[in-house]
C-alpha cells in the first residue's frame, strides 16, 4: 500500500495474473537481477528490523520519556 516494494527496489508488484507470471520467468532467467534484489531486502530488513535497530529504537524512545518528567 506504501509503494516501499518499488521504492526500495525490494522485488516485483505484478499487479495483474499475466504480469505475476513474465516477473517470475525473469526472476527464474535472471540470476544477477534475482541476487540485486535479494541482497537490498536483506539489507532493508537487517536496518530496520534487527535487534540493533530495535534497541537504538527502544533507546531513542526512553530518552524521550525521561526528558518530558
């Protein structure tokens, strides 16, 4: 719904039944174009959901908590 499968360039948004299939045959042709996109998600995922991320995140939130008393 956010558009952050084509922005982020993490896979392909067939939309349509026809299209689902041409993607999957060029993900299955195209080694390269199946690896790029492989390593950007787990570059994406490992950013914002690694337990790193989620401490900086819990951490960032605490030190707000605490500056507002």
């Amino acid at each position: 719904p956010d558009q952050i499968i084509q922005r982020e360039r993490l896979g392909l948004c067939s939309g349509t039944f026809e299209q689902f299939q041409r993607d999957v045959r060029l993900l299955l042709d195209n080694d390269a174009l199946r690896g790029e996109i492989g390593q950007r998600a787990k570059q994406f995922a490992e950013a914002r959901f690694s337990l790193e991320a989620n401490m900086r995140q819990l951490e960032a939130f605490f030190i707000r908590v605490c500056q507002r008393t």
